[in-house]
C-alpha cells in the first residue's frame, strides 16, 4: 500500500511538471509571439523617425495654423534730411516743396494753420 502511495504522489508529481513545461513553453511562445509585434512597431516606429524633416515639417504647421493676411513689405524710409537745414533763421523755409507756384511761376509760401487754437477753449477765437 505505501508503494502504491509513493508510485501515486510520483505519478501526480510528473504530470505537474509536465503540465508546467506545457505552460511555460506556451507562455514562451506568447511572448515570442508579441515581441514579434512589438519589434514591427518598433521598426515602423524607426522608419517613421527617420522620415522627419525639420524643414518640412515646420512649413507644414506653419501653412496648416497660418490665419490672416502675408506681412506687408517693410516701408521704405526717405531721408528728406535735417529740419534745420530745411527752416531758414527767420523760420521761412527755402526748400520749394514748402511753398506753392502762382500763376505767373513765382512760388509763395505755404502759411501754418493756427491748429492749436482748437485746444484753448471757449474763450479764444481761431484767427
């Protein structure tokens, strides 16, 4: 009867060892498996990292978020010289675009307005 019990519990024994090996070499092959897929990712993750082209790819968030109008062309600037060297002492200028041809060819002077009577008030008339 013992040896019957000890054949018994070897016999449990090895069909336990045999059932892990079973679902180890499963496991194993699961695994071998999804590294498979994981190691496509893995390539196509490569493959997509080298087709970056920081150029490119700017201009192309650029033209997808881009909203409004192009940036106008820088103005130009016209140096038209020192005030001073336009403005005589007496205050009259001697630059002809400061004053106005008459019928007869003469130029005249051009005449300020009397803008800042407008901010006196009431009490000053505008001449």
């Amino acid at each position: 009867m013992i040896v019957w019990k000890l054949q018994r519990l070897r016999t449990v024994d090895e069909e336990r060892i045999s059932e892990t090996k079973s679902l180890m070499l499963q496991s194993i092959e699961a695994e071998t498996k999804v590294m498979n897929i994981i190691q496509r990712c893995y390539d196509d993750m490569k493959k997509a990292a080298q087709l970056i082209s920081p150029l490119n790819d700017s201009a192309s968030v650029v033209e997808h978020y881009r909203s409004g109008y192009a940036h106008p062309q820088p103005f130009t600037f016209e140096d038209f010289g020192s005030p001073s060297a336009i403005i005589t002492s007496e205050g009259t200028s001697s630059v002809e675009t400061m004053k106005r041809p008459t019928k007869n060819g003469s130029m005249v002077r051009i005449n300020r307005k009397p803008s800042m009577g407008l901010f006196r008030g009431n009490n000053h008339s505008r001449k």
